[in-house]
C-alpha cells in the first residue's frame, strides 16, 4: 500500500480509526538524534558503582574513622604531656605601713610556666585490652563496608538485568504492536472492499490501541528501571549508556553442601557476628581488669617569676624553680558489688551473643536451602517457559496465515496474539527470576564480591 492509499483510507475512517492512524503516523516519523552514549557492560557498571555509589562512599569514610582509632595512643600505652602558663597581674592602693597620711601603690606581675606528664604503668591490662577491642572494631568496620559493597553490587546486578529485561519486555510488546498495527490495515482494506465488516474494524481497531497502551507503559518501565541503576552508579539523570551485555543466564549445577560449607565460611554477615562476640569477650576482660589494682605515675616541673614594685621604688624580681614524681596505687577493695555485677553482665552478654549467632547460622542455613530449592525449581521453570514461548510463536506465525485466509476469526487470532505475550513475558521472567535467585545464592555464601 502506497503512502496516497494510505492517507485516503485514514480520510475515509471515523474518529477512533483515524486516531489510531495518526497515532502510527507520528510513531514512524518520531525519528530523534542519538547522542554519544556510554557502551555499559555488567562489570564496568559494577566498577561505576563502586567508584561513585554514596552508601559505598560513606562506608569507606566510616573504615577510615575505625582505623584512625586504632592506634595505641588511643589505648592508653602512652603518657599524656600537657603544658600551661599563667600571668597574674594585679595593682593594690592601700594606706603606707610607714606613714598613715599616704598611700601606697604595689605592682605586682606573675608569671607561672609549667609542664606535667601522666602515664598509666598497670591498670589490670585495660590498654592491651583496648587495643584489641580498637582492633576488632576495625575489622568490624571491615565486615560493614563490605556488607555494603555485596549488597551494592547485588543491587547493581539486578538492576542491569531489569533494564534488559525491560528492554525485552519492550520489543515483544513493539512485536505484538506490529502485527495487531497490520492487521488493522489488513481488516480496513477489507472493509474497504466489503469483505469485512465494521465489528471485525472495530476489534482490530481496539486490539491496536490496547496494544500501544500497553508498548508506552512499557516505555515507562523501562525509563524507571534505567533511572534507578544511574541512581545505584551515582551518575548524572542526562547519561546516556546502552548496556552491551545480553539478556541471557548460564544455569549452574550448585550442590548444596558446597554452598552450605562456603556461607559457614565466607558470609559477611556471619563474619560480622563473630567480630561482635570477641568485642563481647573484650568487654568481658575489661570488666575484670577492675579486679586489679592500678598503678600511675605524675609528673612535672613550673617556673614562676614575680615582679613586685612599689611607686617610686625599684622594682624586685623574684623567681622559683621546682619539679616533682608522684606514684599513685589505688585498689578498690568494695564498691557494692558493682564489678562483680558487670563481670557477671560480661559473661551473660557473652552467652546471648553465642545463641545470637546460632540463631544468625540457622537463619542462614534456612535461607540457602530456600534459595537452593527455588534456584532448582526456576531452571525447570525457565524449560518450561522457553518451550512454550517456542510453541507459541510458531503457532501465531501459522495463525497469522490462517486469519488471512479466513480459516480463523479475529477473536481466535487475538487469543493467540496474547498466548504469544504471556508466554514470551513469562520466558523473560523466568531468566530474570534464575539471575535474581543465583545473585541471592552468592551474596549468601560470599561469593558474589569474587564473582
């Protein structure tokens, strides 16, 4: 059909027909400028996001802070040296000692440096303790950080994959679009010629305009989706990238006793748990550590240089020079039970602490076994899908022929238009579902940073 023909059926068809013809005209002619974009695979948007993701920012400033604290200073291995220096100045009026009818005027001008030093010789090992517990804390700031870079990357790799997966969803519906778009062609041309009649119009006419709804929400969903992985690599809304890896997934043979032994092993989470059981086991020691006598040393040195002058005398100088080492031995022999009482807290935190991890392993465990069991049932799903979209596509491509030669009717064509969408989407689904399932396997068992 020759543009002239064409434009003489859409004068010729009533208001809904003509809308959905100057719909499809402004959809071929709505030809816009592709810019420079980024090619994107998989990888390099997970090496995007870790660069720039803000939660991944914020864990890395958050290390640095543990590991400026792990220092012994922060201990208390070392002394604390402080210097001060005092000026007093004072002028006194007062009646002369030697003559009553007079006054006399003092000047006075002190000046007082001095310089001390404290260092904890024993304290029940507390600084050894405390540098452990510094220590710990570090690691534990580890294990956060990459909980953080996991989860970010999890969250990376599902996105990149629901873009594709829009994208998919995008051009079976554009598919569908096409055959329902030419189809109504076909059934205007025989309207034209009497062959068809105004009710078969009007259900190729609907079919058409609730296949275009249906392509423009998609439209839409694949927009959010690409919004949100720019949101997860932190770039700029006005980025342009087209992502160059395909819309596939290899399927895995995993053994469940593998995936269990490597999340016992590698889970951060779990990780972290442990960390927090020795900072428990620390607190335990510093609560003993009061059990201990304690042992200080002070010690220091001031100057002082005073100026005392009288109106009209000369002035007197004086200064002082001194220094001095204290020792300090304090024990607490009863404070009311009060570290007995924290010892004991000590080792009761202790104890939830292990349950809370026997409860964090079942919790695992549980949920490697769920996602294990459901990875086993989404391969069989994604057989299923892939032959009935295979089946499905071949029996539309024959029912196609079969509603031009009038063997069937619209409403048995358009049944199979829409066996072709569900079970095409459902096969998109389905790989989307095994990445997502696969993706949750390596994030518990701690593979996913080395995948």
């Amino acid at each position: 059909m020759n543009s002239s023909t064409l434009h003489q059926h859409i004068i010729k068809l009533t208001i809904p027909f003509g809308f959905v013809a100057a719909l499809f005209l402004f959809q071929i002619s709505d030809v816009t400028a592709q810019d420079d974009t980024l090619q994107l695979s998989l990888p390099e948007a997970i090496s995007i996001s870790l660069e720039n993701n803000y939660q991944i920012r914020i864990s890395k400033e958050q290390l640095k802070i543990a590991q400026n604290n792990n220092t012994p200073g922060a201990a208390g291995r070392y002394p604390s040296f402080n210097f001060s220096a005092v000026q007093n100045n004072n002028f006194n009026n007062s009646e002369s000692m030697t003559n009553p009818d007079e006054r006399s005027k003092l000047y006075t001008n002190i000046l007082s440096p001095a310089i001390t030093a404290n260092w904890t010789i024993f304290d029940g090992f507390r600084v050894n303790i405390t540098k452990k517990n510094l220590e710990a804390l570090e690691e534990f700031s580890e294990g956060n950080a990459a909980l953080v870079v996991e989860n970010t990357i999890q969250s990376i790799i599902l996105g990149y994959y629901n873009v594709l997966l829009q994208n998919e969803k995008l051009q079976v519906l554009d598919e569908i679009k096409t055959l329902s778009r030419d189809r109504y062609w076909y059934v205007q041309t025989k309207k034209q010629f009497g062959s068809a009649s105004t009710f078969d119009a009007l259900q190729a006419n609907d079919a058409y305009l609730s296949d275009s709804v249906n392509y423009l929400q998609q439209e839409l969903n694949l927009q959010n989706a690409t919004l949100l992985l720019k949101l997860l690599m932190a770039l700029d809304e006005q980025t342009s990238y087209v992502l160059t890896d395909e819309f596939t997934v290899e399927i895995s043979d995993y053994q469940i006793d593998t995936l269990k032994n490597r999340m016992l092993g590698n889970n951060k989470l779990l990780m972290n748990q442990y960390i927090n059981q020795q900072l428990l086991e620390n607190s335990t020691a510093l609560a003993k550590s009061e059990l201990y006598p304690g042992l200080y040393v002070g010690a220091g040195g001031d100057y002082a240089n005073s100026r005392l002058k009288y109106t009209g005398e000369p002035a007197n100088n004086k200064y002082s020079f001194g220094y001095y080492m204290n020792f300090t031995l304090s024990f607490n022999i009863y404070n009311g039970g009060a570290t007995k009482r924290a010892i004991q807290n000590a080792f009761i935190n202790e104890d939830i602490g292990l349950i809370t991890i026997s409860e964090l392993t079942k919790t695992l465990t549980n949920q490697l076994f769920t996602q294990y069991d459901l990875y086993q049932i989404r391969k069989r799903l994604l057989v299923v899908a892939e032959a009935s979209q295979e089946s499905t596509g071949l029996n539309l491509q024959i029912s196609e022929e079969k509603f031009k030669s009038g063997a069937i009717n619209s409403f048995n064509f358009r049944d199979i238009q829409l066996r072709y969408i569900n079970s095409s989407i459902r096969r998109l689904e389905a790989i989307f579902d095994l990445i997502d399932t696969e993706t949750e396997l390596l994030r518990l068992t701690g593979g996913i940073v080395s995948q």
